[in-house]
C-alpha cells in the first residue's frame, strides 16, 4: 500500500500543477453569434465611437438650450418646429434660433441642436408652433457622440468570458467575427475492472460508469470540449497506450481511477512515464477526494481522480476546471455565484485538512439553511438531492450550527 | 402619446401573464449523455437498487464481524484469508467463522461477510492467515444494497433542469434514454426603422441591432430555443405578418420595440389583432423596463421589449426566462446564485417602483463592494462592465451605501 506521505493543501496542489503548464491553446476566429462562453483571444478594439451620432434620449423637441432659457409654465417659449426627425436618418435641417424639431427616442439630433425637451413639457400651440413650457440645459435628454464607447477604446479584453451583454456589445460594433481561445481539449479516461458501460446490464460486482459522464458535463460548463477514451482495463499496458494516445490528441488528461487503492498506483505510473516532471502531487489534504493525483507530461496537465463520484466531481471542480481557465487565459476578475447561508446542524472536521460537504438550501425566515446530505457516504444520488457545496477551511475543526456559510452551486 | 394608466408591479404583472398561458411544449425522448441543460418530463424511477450489490467502501478484508469481536492491539483475532475478491464479479467464496477475503474498495462482499475492516487495522500473519488488530460492528466499511436508492425510488421529479450531478445519476441506473420537455421556441422580432443588422456599415441615424442576439443568449441559457424572424420595419401591416407566422411556429413571440412610443404602440396593436385576450399589461412600475407590453395571445406569451438594450435585457431576465421556465416545468426549488455585497454609495428611487440597478463587484477587506456602474443612460457597455443587478425593491426610496446588498449575476 503506498502512503500520502505529503498530503498538501488544495491551493498549493493547484499553484504547483499550473506552474508547471506550458501548453497554450490557438485562438480561432469564429461568428460572434455563436461565441457565448467562449473566451476572447485578444483585446476587441472599438472601430467606431457609441453612439456614432448625437442621439434623443426621450420622446420631445430636438431645441437650442438658448431658445429655453427663463421658460416656465407661466411663460413659456415658442418655438417654430421645422422639421420632424425621422428614425434612422438625419434630420435633413439645420436649426436656427427660434426653431424645434420633433424628435424620437433614439432619434439623431439635428445640427444646431444641442439638447431635447421631454414632450411632457410642451404644448402645440399654432400650427407648426410649439410652447416649451420649463427651460432645458445645454446637452440635457442626449446621448453624445462616443458617450458610452469611444473610438480606439478596449472595450473587451483578452480572457474575458462572453455572455449575453458582451455579445451585445459586439453587436453594436460591428465585431461579427471574432478571435477567441479555441476549447481546451479534456480526454477521459474511465477505468475499474468493475466498471461497465450504462447501457450495459450489470452482473454482480459490476457499476456503471459515472465519472465520464458527470465529467463531460462539468467540462463543458467550463468551457472545455470532452473526449471520451471509453473505459480501460487496470493493466498498464492498456492505460499507457490509451493515456499517450489522449495526451497527444488533447491539452489535459484526466484519468478516473478505479476506486482501490491499485489502480490509482497504475495511474501514477502511468502519468511518471508520459514524460517529464511526471507526478507533482500524490494525494491532496482535501475530503473527499484525497488520493488525487496531479502531473505535468510535456507541458501538459495530467489528473487522476478518484473513482467515488462525489469525490471525482468534487475534485475535477477544485483542479480540472482551474486548469481548464488557464487554458483559456479567463482572467480571474468575476466572483464564484454562491448562496449565503446559515448550517443548519454542527460539522465536525480534521484540522488541517479541508472539506467540502454537500448542502441542501432549505428556506427559513431567517433566509437559507444549509442542511448536509450525506451520511455515511458520498452517493451521486445524495449529490442530486444537494443545491452546492460547503467549504469547512483547513484552519477549522469544524463549523458550528447556526454559522454563516458560502454555497457555491455545483 | 398613449398614458400608462395603470403601472402594475413586475411580480404581479408577471403573474398576470402566466396565469393565461394554455400551451405546454411535448416531450421527447432523447439520450441522457446530451441532456445536460434539458428538463425532465416524467419522474425518472430507479429500476432496481444502488448499490445493486453489498459493497466495501474500503480497502482491506471482508469478514464475519462475530469473529473479531473483543479483538484488539494485544489480542488480535486470526482469520484464514480464503480468497481475494476480484473487481467486478463475484468472490466466488462463502465466508464461514473463522475466514474473511481480501477485498478492494467498491469489490463485491463474498456471501456470509457482514463488515469489511481497513487494511490499516490488520497484519500479515502466517500464509494465508491475517490478524485483525480491533473489533468490527456488523456493516462496517459497507454500503448496503440499495443504500443509494431503493428500487422503485423515484429518483429525479419532473421539472428538473439536469446537471452534472443528475446526468451521473442517471447513467448509474441505466437511464441512457430520457423524456425531456421540448425546448419552447421563443420568435424574436426586431422593430425600430433605425435598426440594421450588425454587419452593415452605419449611416447617420442607425443603430445595429443588439437585442436579438442578447436575448438569442439569454433564451438558450434559461433553456430554450431562439428563432430570430429579423428586422421589421414599424408598419402595421408587415410586423402583423411576421408576428403571426412567429406567434404560429413559436411558444413564445418576442417583439423588441423600436425606442420611440409609436413603435411601442404598434406591438401592442399587433398583440390586440392576434388573439384573446390580447394585451393584458402595458407597462410595468419598474425602472428599466416601464414600457413593457405583456400579452397571450390563443394561449400563447407575447411580450414587447423596450427598445435600449439594458432595459431589453433586465425586461427579459423578469418576464421572458420566468415565461420559458413556466413552459419547461421547472419546479422552481432551487435558489438564484448571487453574491452578497454591500452597496458602495447611496442609490436613490421612486417608492412604489422597483429598479434594477448594475453594479461592479470590487473586493474590499469587509467583502465586496457593489459600485452602479452607469451615469446618465442604459448604455450597452456599461452593462459589459458590470458583473450583475440590484434590485431597490418598490416598498423603499432608495438604498444607503454600506448597505447589505444581493448582486444576481447576469
């Protein structure tokens, strides 16, 4: 039996496998309109300022301020109205003192004009005549030329996720194709003598492969791109040659092991002869999910998980999706969405090692409850009936009920 | 100008809208390996139990725990190994007092073995002879049958939106086909004569069209599937064409308006003309977003969006993803990610009405700060550098900074 003669903890695990990386994905130009989730390759350069053109805010009279001033209720001013400014056109006017031009929101002001008075604040007087009835401010109800973008402005940098805001943005300006990190390609590799296919019926002893599936699915929520390499006997020379095969085809390897302790001595052999450094971390300070192993093989990222699938899903959240992100170049900036919560009963943990707990959110008056699932073991059933996932620090012994905690949502 | 005589609050306008809803989308069977994302149709039932065999959560031996009890450091109980549990089948063996097996996690308990005690907690003896250094309770280090789910346990409800963790479920009980709710069809329209399409050159006065394919983004995330009908001019005759082949092909008919109020009235006229009831809701008390039109029409949604992209989009999040939702079965369980903040300056509001307000998150030594990004306008990228909402609920006038704030993320 090996032992986990350093067991470290899991930000150091991953500091240690990511400086190791060398390998960086190609970008490829793709239709903006089919880019959300990927992530962009290089800083987008806004062409042309937004708004390209003066533009009413509101409903009104496009008007000279000047024209305004001192008007009120009581003594309003008139204006000629010389035009109406049609909507996705210049107003084809020039105004002079004295004169208006009906106007839309979203309307292009016409030159001369240099704000807008809200219809609410008019009144028709003779024909092609208009009271303003409060006076307006130089610049009041438009939107100026470049206000909310300027031309030559990085309006998206480099790493940056898109979603639907930012595919708008895109739109505005006109960027229709884009650069973005092609997808990180994520081989898996199931083995587990006793591990069959779903569709397969089981014989005694045999369970159905889990981890390729829930893998799949959680790299693609990254936003990797999965290759299945089907299930692998525990033989070595089996693994290696579907392992070098993965490893060739993809920028990271992720091998769920069977759950003895043997076939997780295989996948560190395996990933030792795939090249050089080899295995960096062999077992990590973390519940569940302990026996991980971590390796770089010519520059690229090599996982073994655990084969209980709450412990693989667990620990491909905490190493897999960050070396996925790292891949892509996401620049950490946004938050993790969580839900805040209070334990609903007392956690008891090891000092010095962190765990991670499934809850179920529970509504109380006083807001969430976060109620574990599990008893005695981590079931994928147990996992669907959880809503996220608690962190008792490495520094705890344990949280306390009626504790405040962080849901991350799996 | 048309008055919005009676501003509803967006929770009840949204309750007005779904209470008329007839029309539910079929279901479709399709293979659990592509459903992540998909809504479960039916209650998936367990067609027999998990495990399906009694299992060791351990490495180490399978034994009668009757033999090892009172057995300790000093006086160790001595057992016959009789076989050595292979991965995957049977052991083949029938444990009799006196005899245990090797085994390796997640192996198959040999008939007659009741515990399984850690290889820690044993000692080579003679061949084939183990001491057992403590005692073992009956059902140590074993997961019962069924343990995980029991056959016949309905183990996903109806209405569930799958993820990782469900589609891993579902492959351990065989589940490789599922009936899933057909993904609704949302028709998006876009109105307004300043809009072009975003590949086209700008002339003085036009807009590139951005809410179609904010929305095409948001429809797919709240899951379902964006049909885009293109760019109608505001004329009566050819938007009440183009609805109706939409309202026909699609469970729900987006117009997104053009900016100005004729624009608007003319969704509200083409909803009038398409079915009972008709308009049910033209605007809602809340800021952005007040000239949002609700309709059904021969049971079917049709909402009209204001015309600026960030009201678009907030509009959207409020009504159209709860409209898609309601139409998948989504049981509504499980809590909207967030992240609690507090507000980073005084934020003012109307009473009575409820604003969404976009904030940047900016980490701070007390937690996060939530900064309102915009000045003067709903400006698409202000909305690309804020990472989500706050909501100033109706029942207050604004929010103090330093107050603690939900930010919902985009």
């Amino acid at each position: 039996m090996p032992e986990f003669l350093e067991l470290l903890p899991p930000q150091e695990a991953l500091e240690t496998l990511l400086s190791h990386l060398k390998a960086a994905p190609h970008s490829e130009e793709i239709d903006t309109r089919q880019a959300v989730g990927r992530v962009t390759a290089v800083p987008v350069i806004a062409p042309h300022p937004l708004p390209s053109f003066p533009r009413s805010t509101v409903d009104g009279y496009a008007i000279i301020a000047a024209d305004t001033y001192g008007a009120g209720e009581a003594l309003p001013a008139y204006l000629n109205v010389a035009a109406e400014v049609p909507m996705g056109a210049e107003a084809g006017v020039e105004l002079t003192p004295g004169s208006c031009a009906l106007i839309h929101t979203g309307g292009m002001l016409p030159s001369g004009a240099d704000a807008v008075v809200m219809v609410e604040y008019t009144q028709s007087a003779a024909a092609n005549e208009v009271e303003i009835l409060r006076a307006v401010a130089v610049g009041e109800n438009v939107l100026k030329v470049g206000e909310d973008v300027a031309a030559g402005d990085e309006v998206i940098s480099a790493g940056v996720r898109l979603g639907a805001a930012e595919i708008g943005g895109l739109m505005a300006i006109g960027s229709t194709r884009l650069a973005v990190v092609r997808k990180p390609r994520v081989g898996i590799i199931s083995s587990g003598d006793e591990v069959v296919p779903p569709d397969a019926a089981l014989k005694p002893g045999q369970v159905r492969d889990v981890n390729a599936y829930t893998l799949s699915a959680l790299v693609q929520d990254a936003g990797g791109d999965p290759l299945l390499y089907g299930i692998v006997p525990d033989q070595y020379a089996e693994m290696q040659a579907v392992a070098t095969l993965a490893m060739e085809e993809c920028d990271l390897v992720v091998i769920t092991a069977g759950s003895s302790a043997s076939t997780r001595d295989l996948t560190a052999q395996v990933f030792d002869a795939l090249g050089e450094p080899g295995v960096l971390v062999h077992g990590v300070n973390v519940r569940p999910g302990k026996p991980t192993i971590l390796a770089v093989c010519g520059g690229k990222a090599m996982i073994g998980l655990p084969g209980n699938p709450v412990s693989a899903l667990v620990i491909a959240s905490l190493f897999v999706v960050p070396v996925i992100h790292a891949y892509l170049g996401i620049n950490k900036t946004r938050p993790r969405p969580s839900i805040d919560a209070r334990l609903s009963i007392n956690l008891s943990s090891q000092t010095g090692r962190e765990d991670w707990v499934p809850v179920r959110l529970v509504p109380s008056p006083q807001g969430y409850l976060a109620e574990p699932v599990f008893g005695k073991s981590n079931l994928i059933f147990g996992l669907v009936r959880a809503h996220g996932l608690v962190c008792i620090p490495a520094d705890a012994n344990g949280l306390a009920a009626g504790e405040p905690v962080r849901v991350f949502i799996l």
